[in-house]
C-alpha cells in the first residue's frame, strides 16, 4: 500500500482535512508530530515524534523511519513543517521542493532579496537589524518611503504587521513588532523587515507547482480594505472579480514570484496586491491556504485542495483540478483581548441562504487576542453560490449575527489558544 508521511504541528488546524484526503485516495499514512501525546488516537495513523525545530533530527528521523518502511512521499500540512518535509524529500529521493527555495518562503527578508534579485514586482524593502534605534529605523523608512509597514521575517497570521504613516510613529511601530516577535519566539537578534505600504486591492492566489511549472487552482478576493494599521484578514471570495487585465497581472507576477524563488514541486499560497494593471508580491508561501480556509474550495472533479497535494507529492493524477462555482470563507476575527466566554448567534448563521458551515475553532475559556499580537481566529463561516457577490453578502451577514463575549484580560495580550 501506498505510505505517506503527513508532517502536522501540534497547533495546526489542518491535520483532520489531510487525514481524510489520505483515506479518500486509499493511501496509508504516518503521522510526524513534535508532541507525541498529539499522535495519540489520531484517525488510528501510525506516529512518529519528530522535532520540527531540529531540521537535522528530525530529517534523520524521518530517514531512519524509511529505512524500516519505505515512504512513498512526505506532505507538510503547514509552514511549520515545510523545511523538513522538502529536506526529507531529497534525502529520500521523493517528489520535493528544493530545501533552499522552501527555506526563502520562510524566512520574508530572503524571500525579498531573492524577489529582487529576479527584478520581481515587490514592495521597496530594507532590514531593521535588532538593538536599531529611532535613527536606524528613520534611515531604514527613508530607504523604502512612506507610508511603511514593520514586520517579523518569520511569523505568520498577520502577527506583528504594522503600518506607520511617518517616522515618529515607525519609531514605536518598531518597538512593538520587536516585542510581539520575541514573545512569539523569535530570536531576539533576528532584523526586522521595513517595507513600503503598496496601495490597491489585496488577493491570495492558491496554486500547485508541477515540475517548476505553476498551475492556478484559485484567486481569493479580499473585498475588506487591508490598509492597516494592522492587517486582519476576514473574508475570502474566489472567483475573483477583478479586470482581466489586472487578474492577468496578478497571475503573471505570482509565476514569476514562484520560478525566482525557485520552487519547484507542492502547493503554494501568494499574497498579492493589485492596481491598475500592476501587480506586486507582498509574499509566497510554500504551502496550501491557511485555516480551514481550503473548505472553501471544490474542484470539478469533487476533489478537495489537500487530495490534489498528496496526489501531486504521490505523483498520482486526479484529472482537471480547476476550482468550480463560487464559495467563500469568513474569518472570525477576534476583537479584543482577554479570555472567550462565548461566540454567539452560529445558529442564525447556519440559517443564512447560502452558508454551508460554521466552525468556532477555539474553545471557551481559552485566552485570545487580536492581530497584531495574535495569529488566530475564532473561527469560520462558508458559504457558496453561483455569484461571488451573494457569496460575500452572506458572509457578511453571518458576521453581522454573530455575538462575541470576551472578559478583558490585560495580563495576557497575547493569544494561547
């Protein structure tokens, strides 16, 4: 039989959709997990404990796994577990990407010298080394331009973006983001990225890269404005409704995004903003659409987003995999800090015409906080139809009946859940 290794971080919200993906297409699978309490009782998948932070053990690992039980492909599920998985692959000789391209996907100020590199559409950009004080922070604002926006290189969610309209206020900006990123983990020595804020329309564009060759599955609109000052996403509608002539834009540098990176083989997920024609890439990473988001999406041949990657990885071929009707997804955003007594009204959601699903992923009791501090959401709502514009009106009417009850908690602005 057929054995895939499926790479899923402990906090992920990914795994349930793989693991039935697996079983759809009779493939056998082998669960790697850092915690091996998080294995257990997991769809009965075999386990392996796999120390994700550690690329060499837990590559080695992996090795030592095949050695005893030969893997046919390994498939992360999330950013957490792309590196391995692609480092896996090509001491395996499977299907991967190459480790380097990977590594530049998760790391923004590599992707954004690579970018350049490749004279790539692209914010104007310019690292922030860590202990810059007001005067390196005004140099770096002054290389990029204003507005700006302060990020980490390596968090994910929207954590730790901010815009700053001018110098003074990049100042703090800066100091914040440092603080987010160190008490998410970060090394504290690891540079800032400061970009230049690009106006236009925000869209994600969901792909799959054959043998270098990049294949659209999907492009998202974002119809809520992501102008800051942080950037909380809510809705996601595809198909998209933007002109041809900036579809094709945003289609075009995504391509090039992709083969400048060097991508070679797995699923991508770009972030792209739009404007009269011009395109450019705010960022690229080497993995399916985040959430339980990729429910938002059916393909024409009634497969799902994760069947179309484990196919791929398995070299196994599902027919057209164009994506079909017009679906959508709210976010549920979180809007303040503090510890989730409740999300109220999901029955009056499921009522909606046009909702197919509604999932609060975070239990009651938990602490959560919004973005900038926070990288989750509550939960999320789906919808579909054949107009992306009743799409959207519904999901907005379900944001509308939906009753968040959070008790403020100022010793913990930032979300455990």
């Amino acid at each position: 039989m057929t054995r895939l290794l499926l790479i899923v971080p402990s906090a992920t919200y990914r795994a349930d959709a793989f693991l039935e993906a697996a079983r759809r297409l009779g493939v056998d699978v082998v669960v790697g997990c850092e915690e091996p309490l998080a294995l257990q009782g997991v769809m009965g998948s075999a386990g392996l404990t796999l120390p994700l932070s550690d690329l060499d053990a837990a590559v080695g690992a992996i090795v030592a796994h095949d050695d005893v039980a030969p893997l046919d492909a390994v498939v992360a599920v999330d950013d957490a577990g792309t590196l391995v998985a692609a480092e896996a692959g090509r001491r395996l000789g499977l299907r991967h990407n190459p480790p380097d391209a990977v590594a530049a996907t998760r790391d923004k100020l590599t992707m954004r010298t690579r970018l350049a590199a490749a004279e790539v559409a692209q914010p104007a950009f310019a690292p922030l080394p860590a202990g810059s004080g007001p005067d390196e922070v005004a140099a770096a604002v002054a290389r990029v331009g204003l507005p700006c926006v302060v990020k980490p290189t390596s968090l994910s969610g929207s954590q730790g973006v901010l815009r700053a309209d001018d110098v003074a206020e990049a100042v703090v900006v800066a100091r914040r983001v440092r603080g987010i990123a160190t008490a998410a983990g970060v090394d504290p020595d690891a540079p800032l990225l400061v970009e230049r804020f690009v106006p236009g329309a925000e869209v994600a564009v969901e792909g799959m890269v054959r043998a270098g060759v990049l294949h659209p599955l999907a492009v998202f609109d974002k119809p809520d404005p992501l102008d800051g000052p942080a950037f909380e996403e809510t809705i996601y509608v595809t198909p998209s409704r933007l002109s041809r002539r900036d579809h094709d834009a945003v289609l075009s540098t995504t391509v090039a995004a992709a083969g400048a990176l060097g991508l070679r083989d797995g699923p991508i997920h770009a972030e792209v903003r739009v404007r009269n024609g011009r395109a450019s890439v705010i960022e690229v990473a080497a993995r399916t659409i985040g959430g339980l988001c990729s429910r938002a999406l059916t393909f024409s041949t009634g497969r799902s987003l994760e069947e179309l990657v484990i196919a791929h990885a398995l070299g196994m071929s599902l027919g057209d995999d164009g994506a079909q009707g017009a679906s959508g997804v709210l976010m549920i955003p979180i809007p303040a800090a503090g510890r989730l007594v409740a999300v109220d009204g999901v029955d009056d959601v499921l009522a909606i015409p046009g909702v197919t699903g509604a999932e609060v992923t975070i239990a009651a009791g938990r602490t959560v906080a919004p973005v900038p501090e926070g990288n989750r959401y509550l939960g999320f709502v789906f919808a579909r139809d054949n107009d992306p514009k009743r799409v959207e009106r519904a999901l907005r009417r379900a944001r509308a009946c939906l009753d968040v009850r959070i008790d403020p908690d100022t010793e913990h602005p930032r979300s455990t859940a």
